[in-house]
C-alpha cells in the first residue's frame, strides 16, 4: 500500500519537475497552475519523509534520494502510460479497416509497439501498416490510399486532410564522438554531409541554412538515414538531423554523438494526418495512442542522451 498522502497527480508533477526543473515548465506539463504543482510536491515530500528536489537551486536538481525514487517512479508511470495507450487503442473495436502509414524514423521503437497493440486490439479489424518517407505518406493519405498517417509536417494545408500535430522533433548536430564537443571546430575541420535534396529531412535542412546565411562545404548526398548516420560515426564529416533520427542510430552511438546547434535552434513537427471524411474520433484515438508511445519510446529515452533537449523534445496535445 503507498503511504498515505502519495497520489498518482503527485507522481506526475513530480516527473515533471525532475525533467525541467521548472514550477512553471512542471505547470504546462502536468495542466496545473504553479501554485497547484508546488502543493503537490510539497506533499509528496511530507508523505515521504524527505527532500526528493533541493528547492534552493534553479533549475531544481535531484536529491540523491530524488533520483533514485525517480528511476523508481518513472518506470510505474511508464507502465501506466502504456496500458492508457492500450485503452485508447481498444475503443477503435468497432472499426473493420484501418490502413496506417508510419514515417520510417520509427521502425526501431514506436512502430514496433503500435503493431502490437493494433493487432491485440482491434481483433476483429482488417490492418495494414506500412512506413515510408514523408512525402510518401502524405501522397498516400491525399489519394485515400491510407486512412491516416503520421509523418512531418510540411507547413501546408492538404486539401480534404486534416493534421493533429503529436510531437515537436528538435535538430541536432551529429560528429564522430572523437571529434570532440566543440561544434565550431566540427564544422571547420569535416564536412557536411547531406540528406537526399529530393526528401523533406533534407529541404527543412536547406531552408535553416537560408535563414541563417550559412553553405556548409558537402561531399556526401545521401538517402538512406542510416547510412548517412554510419559516415558521420566513421569520421566522414558532420550532420544535421533530429533528436528521433539520432536515437534511430542508437547501435552507433558508442561512436556517435549528438550536440545542440550552433545557430538558432529549430524543429520540425510530427503529425498524424488523416482524411476530413473520416470521424474525428478516429484519428483522435490514433493520435492519442501513438503521443503515448512516443513519449515512452522516444522522447523519455531522448532526454536521457540529450538532456539539453528537455523542454523542446514533446508531445504536442
């Protein structure tokens, strides 16, 4: 039984001040006003019986005791989280057909777990899922060829489609690990290595470098987002690409490494997109399902190699 006084909300506003270290970033977070958050911890350390934040510093920094608590709550609320998805992912029984598109950044972790839990769930629906570029997916989802789909978002209205915008995708810089942490020294001495000009990756890219004024010396194009992150780790030159795409590579990350930008930082956002004839219901449903897996499955993970993301790594509500 848990002490008296330790409360699910008292969890979560905990979690979150342990990732920002901020009542007002815990505040957006969690849904709660500022006063509500600090009530909350402040009763958890009660029921506790000791400091699990050291309030007197900005950020708020973990206790020992905090951390190692932390690591405890994480993975209840993680579980939690999981089974919601899988609720969520239960009330679309009554569906026949689902035709899904994912973007291929995710084979690795959320895709897999989606599957799973369409396949569990909708046991009486007929489902196809497929991954694919951008563009691809969009085109598909335009033609009615997929019910929905989730990709990055262009910026531009697609007739007869709707967007629900799940997650924001900060860039980084990737190097050789034993290049250093200096970005500026990086991006003399290697050069830049390109993602295909034909993918959206590569022309969001391009468009960062334009505002910034910048033409990086290239001698690489490539299009495959693995092979390219196997140059970079090989010492062939540095790169631009996003926080999901680096822990993509994450069997390389022993020789690759991820720093933050050394211009104006930048994202790009990840939606579900759907067709405007389908119920609302529906794509809500999906949408929720997925925000939770990518919150397990990518963002708390990324946060974790790239701590300096906290805050521009999320899911969008």
């Amino acid at each position: 039984m848990l002490p008296k006084g330790v409360t699910l909300r008292g969890l979560e506003v905990f979690d979150a001040l342990a990732q920002t270290g901020s009542v007002a970033q815990a505040a957006r977070m969690t849904g709660l006003s500022q006063p509500a958050v600090s009530q909350q911890m402040k009763n958890l350390e009660s029921a506790l019986g000791t400091d699990l934040l050291d309030h007197t510093r900005r950020p708020m920094q973990l206790t020992p005791a905090g951390r190692s608590y932390h690591e405890r709550t994480q993975a209840v609320l993680r579980e939690l989280r999981l089974a919601q998805s899988e609720l969520v992912v239960m009330d679309l029984s009554d569906i026949s057909l689902l035709n899904l598109g994912m973007i291929d950044d995710f084979d690795n972790d959320v895709t897999p777990r989606l599957a799973t839990l369409l396949a569990e769930s909708l046991t009486r629906c007929t489902v196809k899922l497929i991954t694919g570029s951008s563009y691809g997916i969009l085109d598909a989802v335009s033609a009615r060829n997929l019910h929905a789909g989730v990709a990055a978002s262009t910026g531009d209205h697609i007739e007869n489609v709707r967007e629900y915008p799940l997650m924001s995708d900060p860039f980084v810089l990737v190097a050789p690990r034993d290049a250093g942490a200096d970005t500026g020294r990086i991006t003399e001495d290697l050069p830049f290595i390109r993602y295909d000009a034909e993918q959206l990756i590569a022309r969001q890219i391009a468009a960062h470098f334009a505002r910034e004024q910048l033409m990086p010396p290239s001698r690489f194009e490539i299009g495959a987002h693995l092979a390219l992150m196997a140059l970079v780790a090989r010492g062939a030159g540095w790169a631009l690409t996003t926080a999901a795409g680096y822990m993509r590579a994450a069997r390389m990350h022993d020789t690759l490494a991820a720093h933050p930008l050394p211009t104006a930082p930048f994202s790009r956002t990840l939606s579900l997109f759907a067709a405007e004839d389908w119920s609302d219901d529906v794509p809500r449903d999906v949408g929720s399902a997925v925000r939770q897996l990518m919150q397990e499955q990518v963002i708390i993970p990324g946060e974790t190699a790239m701590p300096w993301l906290k805050g521009a790594l999320r899911v969008l509500d």
